[in-house]
C-alpha cells in the first residue's frame, strides 16, 4: 500500500524505553500499535534553522504504515502521512 501525504496532525505517542522505538500512537481517536519501525530519518545533526532538527520514523502498525514525526523544540509528535487504505 501507498503512504498518503496528510495534514500534519498531532499525536499521543507511547514510547517502549527498552526499545528506544514507539510502541503506540493516538491520533484522531484512533489507537495504533507499532509493530516494527521501518526507517529512522535524524535531522538533529544537520537542520534548517528555521525549521529545527526533527526525527521522523517510518512505522508498521496495527492500521499500516504511517510517518511520525517528532519536533524537539516543542516537545510534540505528528503524523505526517497515512497507509489510507489500512
């Protein structure tokens, strides 16, 4: 299936600290279990500076795939595309 581009929309992200990958993700009243990261994408060293360093992380879940995002300098999770036919 085909990951679609989104709005970016805000998530709850659980974070599994034995891991170091998201265990579950909370967006618009839908609870998806990761069950694999596919790819990590690590900005933190090299950004934009009006963008600031970002980590994005291609993930399997219990609804398909979907691109989660996470924004250091708010503290935030979101979710940037969707496997819409999931």
């Amino acid at each position: 299936m085909a990951l679609t581009p989104i709005t970016p929309t805000r998530a709850q992200v659980r974070w599994d600290r034995k891991r170091a990958r998201p265990a579950a993700v909370r967006v618009a009243g839908r609870e998806l279990t990761v069950t694999a990261v596919d790819a990590v994408r690590d900005e933190t060293a090299a950004y934009l500076a009006e963008r600031g360093p970002r980590v994005t992380f291609l993930v399997e879940s219990s609804g398909g795939q979907a691109t989660l995002v996470y924004d250091p300098r708010g503290r935030r999770w979101f979710v940037e595309a969707l496997d819409l036919a999931a």
